[in-house]
C-alpha cells in the first residue's frame, strides 16, 4: 500500500480539490478516500473545460477511480443522490465508482433541523455537528444500517487489505487545519478533524505514508462568526479579485495576510513534505504583499516567494499554482 494524503493547513477554502484532481491525472491510484466532513464543504474543480463544485463525493470519480466516502465522514443521503445525479448529467460515471464506508455516520433530518437553530459559530447548517455529536455518544445511524445505500457500501478492511492488487491511495481532505476541533482556533471550528491523523483514521496504515500534500493560499481566509479581516482596501480587493466567496453557500470570506505562525504549525505537526501555495495572481493582480507573525509586507512577489523558500525549503518541496487550475 502506497498513501499520499492532501489537507489544507489554513481555515479550509485552500484549492484542495484542484490538487487533488491533478494528482488524480497521473493515474497511479487506485483509490481516492475523502477522510472528513461530510457536505458543508465543497470543492471547486475545473474538469475538461467545465466548473464543478463537488461536496461528498470524492474526485477520483473524474478518473475511474474508485471512490470512497470514508469512515470518518457524514454523509446526508438526499443531498448525495442530488450530486450524483449532478456528475452524471455532467457525463462523469460516478455508480461504477463511488463507494461509501459501512462505518461511515448518516445526518438525519434530525441533525438538520437542530443545526438550523444554531447562530452562535456560523456553521453552514449542514447537520454535521450534531451528527458527529452523536456519532461519539454511540446513538448514530451508520450507512451500513441504510438499505438503500447497500450498492455503494464497502467494509474499509476487505477493500484496501484483502485485494489481488497494491492499492495506491489518494486521501482527499476537506476544511482545514486551523479548523481542527482540537487544534484550531476553538470554538470556531468545525465537527470533524481535519489532519493527517484523521485521515490514517480511516483504516490507512501509517507505514504506506508516502507524501503530505499541504495546501495553502499566499493569503488568508475564514467563513463564520468571528471578525477576521483587517480594515483596509487591499483586503477588499484580495477578496473581490480571488471571488473569495463559499463554494457550498455563497458566504463571503474575510480575507488577511498569510499567518505565518499557525502555517509552520500545521506544516510542522502534519509532517507535510509537499507544500503548495495557490492563487498567486490574485496578489499579482492586487499588487501588495504581506505576511502575519511576524508581520511583513514585501515590495515584489520575488521577495515573497525568497522568504517562503528560506523558510520551507529546506524541509519540503514547494509549489507556487495559480487560478483555477493547478499550474
């Protein structure tokens, strides 16, 4: 077995999905497993020319590669069969490809009804906190329990251990790390984890770790409660410019410098050994450029790419991509 894992190391919205279907073109995989979080979040892929926001299924069904919605989701089940059928209008096959963890927990109309109430952390209203509340209580419905969900389903260990051939897995992340219920910035997180820890959680063996595929912006942004940006034009550009508004509500994000200090941290206690920083040509566009902690603003993007280098460099391998596709 042979595992590459992406996650993003900011407050999520990093381009984790465009990463991950690039990865995906190589054809080295045999499984794409999303780890976490269940349809509150969603990624924004560019495939043949046509913009697709997917939220639970993961991008290897782009590629006829099995596809696995993992132990460590929740899944709501009306909300799945409208994406499916959302893919296959867009000609991509998902019913040959997608699978769905037995042990992986349903959102209820229950949850949704209880998360609608909530206004104190700015939660997309998705039912995922009080689905995973109840996950941990040992009172939640798992989708091998749905019998209409019997096609899809499949036992993690039987797939990934007990097959004729090696098994390559891409493990596709969502939120990010500073979203982490127990390393971010609490209380405003969000209901899964969101590491490499969580993603070897789904049945993943740590030995097969190959690659970290740590993603992040060359700026800042945050959807929910708490105020997060700075006053000042440059942040309304940076967020007018990179269209920094939600792939699953359309929220706006607030937008600031890259911080520094909580990126070393998840670079450090991620293990990452493959960093990528998207949306460079929005600050090329914007013209300005700056770090947080220590606070820094650069007179040319040459020198803010020398100081990411100096920093990163010697420990990882780094990418600079740009809008919308992974270049």
């Amino acid at each position: 077995m042979i595992t590459d894992i992406v996650i993003g190391l900011q407050h999520g919205d990093e381009g984790k999905g465009k990463v991950t279907h690039h990865l995906l073109k190589s054809g080295e995989y045999t499984h794409c497993i999303r780890f976490n979080g269940g349809q509150n979040a969603g990624h924004t892929i560019y495939h043949n020319g046509d913009r697709i926001v997917t939220h639970a299924i993961p991008a290897g069904v782009f590629f006829n590669v099995k596809s696995i919605i993992g132990s460590g989701c929740v899944l709501n089940i009306d909300k799945l069969y409208d994406e499916i059928d959302m893919l296959t209008s867009a000609g991509v096959d998902v019913y040959s490809n997608l699978k769905i963890a037995a042990n992986a927990h349903i959102i209820t109309e229950e949850h949704l009804n209880e998360d609608a109430k909530d206004n104190s952390i700015g939660t997309t209203k998705s039912g995922n906190g009080p689905a995973y509340r109840d996950k941990y209580a040992r009172r939640g419905v798992r989708a091998g329990d749905i019998g209409d969900l019997r096609p899809f389903l499949v036992d993690m260990v039987e797939e990934l251990y007990y097959g004729d051939e090696k098994t390559a897995i891409l493990m596709e992340g969502a939120q990010g790390f500073w979203l982490d219920p127990d390393w971010g910035d609490y209380p405003y997180v969000t209901s899964s984890h969101c590491g490499v820890a969580a993603a070897l959680q789904n049945g993943i063996s740590p030995r097969s770790l190959r690659n970290v595929w740590g993603i992040a912006k060359i700026y800042e942004t945050y959807v929910g409660k708490r105020t997060f940006q700075p006053e000042g034009e440059v942040f309304e550009n940076i967020q007018r410019i990179g269209k920094e508004f939600g792939a699953t509500t359309g929220r706006v994000r607030q937008c600031n410098w890259l911080n520094m200090k909580q990126l070393l941290q998840a670079f450090v206690m991620n293990g990452v050994n493959k960093l990528i920083f998207n949306k460079m040509d929005v600050l090329q566009e914007v013209g300005e450029w700056g770090v947080i902690h220590p606070d820094q603003i650069f007179n040319s993007e040459e020198q803010m790419r020398e100081y990411l280098e100096s920093v990163f460099s010697p420990h990882a391998e780094i990418f600079f991509s740009f809008s919308p596709e992974f270049v």
